[in-house]
C-alpha cells in the first residue's frame, strides 16, 4: 500500500478524449502567436481585469494545505464541486498527517463526487506522507520541492505558489489553454509551453491574476463550445478564426459574487 502510494498519479484524463479546452474541430484551425504579442497582452488583460474585477481563485481555503488537496481534487472537475467536497473534508482532516494515514478506501468515498477518485485518494495520500516525512508536515513554497510530491504537477504548484504564498505563479489549466490561444498568445496545447509563452509576454507581478482573468473569461465568456461572442470585452483583439460575427456588442457578464475562504 504504501508503496502505491508513493507513486506520482497520472493525471485524471480520459482515453480518446480532446484534449481539454478546445473545441471540436479547433486543432485544424490553429491560431499563430500574433505580431507585437506583448503590447496586446497588456492590452487583454486591462479589458479584462476592468470586465472581471473580483477575479480570484474559486477553491475554498484557508491553509497552503487545504489549497494543495483542492487543488488535486479539481482534476476534470468543477471547483464549486470541489468545494462541495471539500467542506466536510476538511473538517475531518486538518493536517497532512491526517490525509498520510486516512484510510484509503474511506477517502476514495469521500472525495468520490470529483472524479477520478481512486487515483486522487492515492496521490493525495502519497502526497501527504512525503509532505510529513520530508516537510514536516508543512506545504513547501517552492516549484522544486511542489513538483517533486506525488500528484502534484507544474499546475498544482503555480495555484499554491501564487495564491497562498503569493509568489509569481502562472497556472495553466484548460481555460488558459482556450483562451491563449484563441487571443494569439501562445500556439500550443502543451500547458508547459504555454506558461513559457505567457511568462515571456506578462510581467511576473502579473501572472497570479492573469491566471484568474483567463480562467474567468474562459469559464464565463470565451466558452469551448458555445463562446459569448456578443458579450466578449476582447472581441477585437480574438484571432480565433471559428468566431462567430458579432451581432449585438455588449459587455461580458460579470460572474456573481461568491463568498470564498482564504
């Protein structure tokens, strides 16, 4: 068992799948990086940070812990999903020695309502135990020492470094994929290249809320499958050639307010 445990998890996806953020038919019409790339990134992001104002992360938290659990829980998975989860699970388990000994069939019921359950109770498990053995018991605040847990990808650790250690973090998750390369950002699918290519355009004091900006504007506006053309508040600056005209320009709806923890 425990040595199962130790093992870094696949990350949850499905066989045959697209591969998330794109819609059907977007590989064949691939945008290429546009001319002056960083001159229109600072452009996008001021639309957008004055469309998206309360952009924040949507996980509930409020430990470097809770954040890195959540995190691992938000695989191919809605974070009003996760959170939905996550407040009766971190009542029960409230520090990493908690999640090293859990049972791991007991967890796997747990947290079963996100998906992907088996291989998210295992590396969260795994997780934990290093983060006691090595850490103490404590989340590291470094890419290095984050990489290196069981179940913890580049993704995971930018959302922990950037959000509760608030350091420059740029996370890369399937609305960032979407929406960078819908804007000529980035020409890639591999999540590593795009943050390579949005690092190189976004000032590291930014890339914390960048990440919130593309995730609010892909989850509320520049959808895979059905886009809010009508209502995108960077409609101008979209090279996606599958964009519809627009009929009736307007502003993006902002997104209700949530009450988040953390």
């Amino acid at each position: 068992m425990r040595r199962k445990a130790q093992q870094k998890t696949r990350r949850p996806t499905s066989r045959g799948a697209r591969r998330p953020g794109r819609a059907r038919g977007e590989r064949t019409r691939r945008v290429r990086i546009r001319p002056n790339a960083a001159e229109a990134a600072r452009r996008i992001l001021a639309r957008l940070e004055r469309h998206y104002p309360d952009a924040r992360i949507e996980l509930a938290y409020e430990t470097p812990l809770q954040l890195l659990v959540a995190t691992i829980l938000s695989a191919q998975c809605t974070d009003q999903r996760v959170n939905q989860v996550t407040r009766t699970l971190f009542q029960k388990y409230r520090t990493a020695a908690d999640f090293a000994r859990a049972d791991p069939a007991v967890l796997m019921a747990e947290i079963r309502p996100s998906g992907f359950y088996r291989n998210k109770a295992w590396a969260i498990i795994g997780c934990c135990q290093r983060l006691v053995a090595e850490h103490g018991g404590e989340v590291p605040g470094t890419m290095e020492a984050l990489t290196a847990l069981p179940g913890v990808w580049r993704k995971t650790a930018n959302v922990v470094l950037g959000n509760a250690f608030g350091k420059p973090a740029l996370a890369v998750d399937t609305h960032v994929i979407r929406v960078a390369n819908r804007l000529g950002l980035t020409a890639t699918d591999d999540p590593d290249r795009i943050e390579q290519d949005l690092c190189a355009l976004i000032p590291p004091a930014r890339w914390a809320q960048a990440t919130h900006l593309f995730i609010f504007h892909g989850r509320y506006t520049c959808k895979a499958l059905r886009p809010l053309c009508d209502r995108c508040p960077v409609y101008e600056d979209c090279l996606w050639p599958a964009k519809p005209k627009r009929q009736a320009p307007g502003p993006a709806l902002r997104p209700a307010a949530r009450a988040v923890r953390g």
